[in-house]
C-alpha cells in the first residue's frame, strides 16, 4: 500500500515537471516584444521614385522575426537583394 503511494506521488511530481516545461517551450514561441522602431522612407538602391518610399520596421531584415512581430517581409533589389519588414 505504501510502494502505491510513493508510484503515484512520483509519478505526479514527473508528470508536474515534464508540463512545466512543455509550458515555458511554448510561452517561448509566443512572446511579446517591444516592436522596432517604425521609420517612413525609401527603400530602394538605385534609382528611387516616390513609390519606394514605405513606412517599415527599422533593422528588422529576418523573414521570420518581421512576421513574429506582425510585420509584413518585403524584398527590394538595385546594387543586391535587399530585406525589410513593413510595418502594417
């Protein structure tokens, strides 16, 4: 009777830790960050017109991070291939 107590009382302390952590992993996914920096301007490099001229997130250039923080990606080329996020 007292090996079933010690079984279940251990078994809820792993059961515990193990949703502990599984909880922690997928708050890490959904944090919430202080959002850049929005800035207005060209992005372009080469030749600029005022269609160029787009209100985006400053330094953010990752795919992935602009959309983790409800940016839109945007690619632009001139002398290279360029990234920026768009601010929605």
């Amino acid at each position: 009777m007292k090996k079933k107590y010690i079984i279940v009382i251990s078994l809820t302390v792993i059961l515990l830790i193990a949703g502990g952590v599984l909880l922690l992993k997928i708050q890490e996914n959904y944090k919430i960050t202080d959002k850049p920096k929005v800035v207005k301007g060209n992005l372009c490099s080469d030749i600029c017109s005022e269609d160029d001229v787009k209100t985006y997130y400053e330094g953010i250039e990752d795919a992935k991070e602009c959309k983790k923080i409800g940016g839109e990606p945007y690619t632009y080329y001139g002398w290279g291939e360029f990234h920026a996020c768009l601010a929605k």
